[in-house]
C-alpha cells in the first residue's frame, strides 16, 4: 500500500492505492473522501477524519510551494 499526495495553486492530489488500484481518494471538489471499490469485493474503510487530513496537507503542500518558488528565485 502507498500514498500518492501532491499539489498545484489550483489542483491537488491525495490518494492511497493497493496492487495498483485506487483504494481511497480525496475529492476537494465535492469535499469527500471517496472509495472507488466495486460493490462486489470486501469494502476497506479508512478512519472517519482522513478527509479532512488531506484537507491539510493540501494546505501545508501549497504553502511549502510558495516557500520553494521564492528560494528558486
């Protein structure tokens, strides 16, 4: 299992995979996590507030952005 996480000033990415499939994802669109399983397999839950971590880290990504534009300048 790994985690995928990253961001732009407009977009952002955090997820968790499996095997190569997607497990769970952040939707900040929809503010919701989300957990793209088939109805057919053993559903995997993730702990009630992992959304609102990635909401975080989101922030803390894009705020170090900005901390590495400036020192790149």
């Amino acid at each position: 299992r790994f985690r995928i996480a990253g961001c732009s000033d407009s977009d952002g990415e955090d997820m968790y995979v499996l095997d190569g499939e997607e497990k769970w994802y952040a939707d900040f669109t929809n503010k919701k996590g989300v957990e793209p399983l088939p109805s057919f397999i053993d559903h995997i839950s993730y702990v009630e507030g992992t959304y609102e971590s990635a909401e975080s880290k989101q922030q803390t990504c894009r705020q170090n952005l900005k901390l590495r534009r400036k020192a790149m300048k």
